[in-house]
C-alpha cells in the first residue's frame, strides 16, 4: 500500500490542524522536526473543514492550509469540506 504525506510548518497555527488530521486519519504517523510536522498515512488521507473546526474553535476555510503548507505527496481531490490525498491507480 502507498503511503501519502502532507509537511506543515510547525507552529501555533498548524497545532489544531495537526489534531484534526490525527483524529480523522487514525493510521497517521507524525513526525515532529523543529520546524515542520510531517504527517505520512497509508493508502489515502482525508482532511475534513469540519474536524478542524472544531479544533481551531472558528470558521475554517481549507483553502488556508496553504499558508502553512510545506509539501505534499498524493494527487489532490479537493472541495470546501475536504481535502484528500490518494494515489489514483
């Protein structure tokens, strides 16, 4: 099974969204470095508006996570309640 991964920057604003990915991908593995989180999950990994909202305690745009996004590897399916990354067969 391939594995996918998303690298946020390690800071205050990225914490909930890290809880959030954690909590609806349960087969993520984190890894921590002192500037960025590196999140890998196999087979796919789902990042729903909805679960960081309720992390972050505000309205969520995913759009934002690109203000803190490092790197990725997947292809992207994305809409305004999830972002998704997969390897399409």
């Amino acid at each position: 099974m391939s594995t996918v991964f998303i690298a946020l920057q390690a800071n205050e604003d990225t914490r909930p969204i890290i809880d959030a990915i954690v909590q609806d991908n349960p087969t993520a593995i984190v890894n921590r470095q002192p500037a960025m989180v590196k999140i890998d999950v196999p087979g796919s990994m789902t990042i729903r508006r909805e679960t960081i909202e309720e992390h972050i305690g505000r309205a969520y745009d995913l759009q934002e996570l690109q203000i803190n996004l490092i790197t990725l590897s997947g292809n992207v399916d994305e809409d305004e309640d999830s972002f998704t990354l997969r390897w399409n067969a």
